[in-house]
DNA sequence: CGAAGTATACTCACCAGTGAATATACTTCA
DNA sequence: TGAAGTATATTCACTGGTGAGTATACTTCG
C-alpha cells in the first residue's frame, strides 16, 4: 500500500475534524486545513473533490466514533433502563464543561447547510441521527421484551428529541445544567413508557 | 425627521432578515444584502457599524414578534394545560411544513457563532430562549396556582428542551413530525406535572 | 450654509479551485 | 537485472472572484 497517500488524507481529515467542529464549516477555508495539516491546498484536492466532498467526509469520520460513545455509556451504566438513558445525558453534561465543547457537529452542520438540503453531509448527518434513534428503539424493546415496538419508536424519538434539544440549548446558554434536565425528563418518559408496557404484559 | 433614514435602515434590516435567515449568517455578504435593499453597501455601514452587529441587529428584531407568535398559539388553544403545550409544537410542525422554513433562527445563528461566544448575537439569543423558558415557567405557575415554583421552573426547561430539540431534528431530517412527536412528549411531561402538583395540593 | 444620508469607486485580504511541473514508487519486458 | 514507462502523490505559483470595510464626493433639505 502506498504509505505516502493515506498518511496525507488522514492528517488532512484531522486538521478538517479540529477546524470544522471549532470554528465552523464556513468559517475555516481550506488553506487553514492545508496549513494545519501541514500540505498544499493542492494535495487536499487530490485526495478530496470539492470543500463540500470535505464536509461530507468530515461528518463519515464521526459517524461511527460517536454512536460508539453512545453505547459504550449507555452500557456501562447500571440500572433499571430510565436510568442507563438518563446516564447517556449525563456523560453529555460532563463533555460540554470542557471548554473545547462546541455541541453536534452534525446538528451544527445540518444548522449551517441548511441552504442546501441536498448537500451529501446532510445527509451523513440525517443517517447518523437515525442510526442513533433507531438504536434507542432497540434497546427499548430489548429490554425485557415487554415494550411494543410502536412504543419503543415513539419513546426512542422523544429521547432523540430531548438530546438535541440539549445540545442546542447548552450551545445557545453555555450551560451544560441543560443536559441533566434532558437526563431527568428522558427518565421520567422512560419510566412511565415502561411502567405501561410491563402493566399490560 | 428624515424618512429616508428609518426607510433605508429598515429596508437593510428586512432584506438581512431574509437573507440571513433563508442562507445562513456567514453565507450572506453585506454586498447580496445592500443590492437587495436596493442601496449601496457604504449605506449599510452607515446604519450599522459592521456585520457583526447588523448580525445582532437582524436577531433583535426577531426576539418579540417570536415570542409574540409563541404566546399567540398558546393563547388561541382552548383545553387543559398539557393541550395548550402541545399546540404550540402543532403550530410548529405546521410551519416547517412550508418549504421557506429553515429552523429557528436563534438556534442557527448560535451554531453558526458557536467560535465566539463573546458574539453580541450570542447574547441576544440566550436571552430570547430565556425569555421564553421564563414565560412557559409563569404559564405553569399561574394555571391554577397549584405548581411550586421550581416544579414550574423545572418543567419550563424540559419543554424548552423538547422545542429545541424539535427545531433541530427538523432540520436534520426535513420531516415536520419530529414536532408533532415533541408535542406528545411535552403533553405527557406537563400532564404528568400537572397530576403530581395537584395530588400534593 | 451645513449636516444627514447616499453613491461611486476603491483597498486589501482571502477564498475555492487550477495549471504545470516534479518527485517517488510500482510495473513491464528486453 | 535494469532501463523505460506509468500511476501515485505532492508542490509552487497562479486566477477569477468575492469578502469586509473605507476615502471621498455628491445631494438634499432644514
């Protein structure tokens, strides 16, 4: 394999994850990735077609990562489900006390192309988010097998909902009290979700 | 008094308010801004120091007729508290269907300037969705005077989270039912609320 | 007149993307 | 084996265009 290309791309792909996720997509040109990256503008349209083939690629490098953050928290929790939920909220209040916390970077790029609803990263973004929720409709129904798998949809989206929620919240407040509210309200539903289900098995 | 002086200013501020709105803060120059004010750009910074500050501008002039719609839908529904709630996201989901909807403009712009906190349009933005949270916490307080006031506070915030996280996912995915979902789950949380505040009463 | 408001015409920096050349490694076959 | 050819990977220097912001002059009205 050619060492040189994939030594190149990757750092290019780094220097684009920092930038893209701290200062913006719009914000950062691709002389500043060059340059961090330590290569030519040139070289990044070698390995890359466009800034937006970039952007894409950027939010396909987090993808993965980030839905493994998910469940590696969620599993290491102990509990009854509301609180394994809960614990996901909570991990997420603890990432944005770091300063560098800049909320989603997908819902931060879906905010900032939301011009261009056919751009290829909204759509890595709209995948990613529904690999999310679908996830959470797993493990609902999985846990115990008593919930209907209408429910654990309805339940998995309204805890979709409440993340984001937080991430956008704690972005516009700078508070990350914000995260541990949407822990508490994702308890509560989940609770009383599973309080209904086991009622009537 | 000089018309033309509120004529232009307010031309400029109609057309950064589209504009702003429809592409995006960084997307937008103050060149695309003038020419669809129909004036010259030097005329722009004669009403305006800088971009950044017809940017804080442009959310100024969003802060109340937003909250006015909010307090309008709320007001126009008749039913039970939780009803009341969940109108306001039918209302929402109703808007995002029309093809010009493009989220929620404070929420864009804060992921937009997520690089510089110290933004006056930050600033302008946390305190809206401030505004907001406190208003839902009164209409809690005040229904029946049975909710404590940091029962009241603490379910303000979760329905906060759920609109947020409602305008956001929207986004993401193009599919007003995420709203009507956050409807649901915000229905649920105020009646559960409700039920508590008034069994300790 | 003179000040508020607007326009013309500019500066200078930056940005996405490209043309031409080069260096390095891999392949082929005389 | 090794020379010639080809694909990969990278650089330097550039273009056409646009960005925010400005110097200066014109206009209009009290």
């Amino acid at each position: 394999m050619k060492r040189p290309s994939s030594n190149a791309r990757d750092r290019i792909l780094t220097a684009a994850n920092k930038l893209f996720y701290a200062e913006g997509i719009r914000a950062v040109s691709l002389d500043t990735i060059a340059a961090k990256a330590g290569i030519t503008k040139k070289t990044v349209y070698y390995h890359f077609k466009s800034k937006d083939d970039l952007i894409e690629a950027y939010l396909v490098s987090r993808d993965q990562p980030n839905l493994e953050l998910f469940r590696t928290w969620f599993e290491a929790a102990d509990g009854a489900l509301p609180d394994k939920v809960q614990v996901i909220f909570q991990n997420i209040a603890a990432s944005a006390r770091h300063p560098k916390w800049k909320g989603c970077g997908f819902l931060r790029t879906a905010a900032e192309l939301a011009n261009m609803p056919g751009h290829p990263a909204m759509k890595v973004g709209a995948a990613h988010k529904k690999k999310f929720e679908a996830w959470m409709a797993e493990e609902f129904q999985a846990e115990g097998a008593e919930m209907a798998p209408d429910m654990a949809c309805d339940l998995a989206r309204h805890v979709v909902l409440l993340l984001d929620g937080a991430f956008s919240t704690i972005l516009v407040h700078r508070d990350a009290a914000y995260a541990e509210a949407a822990g508490e309200a994702a308890r509560v539903l989940v609770a009383g979700a599973v309080g209904r289900a086991s009622q009537r098995a």
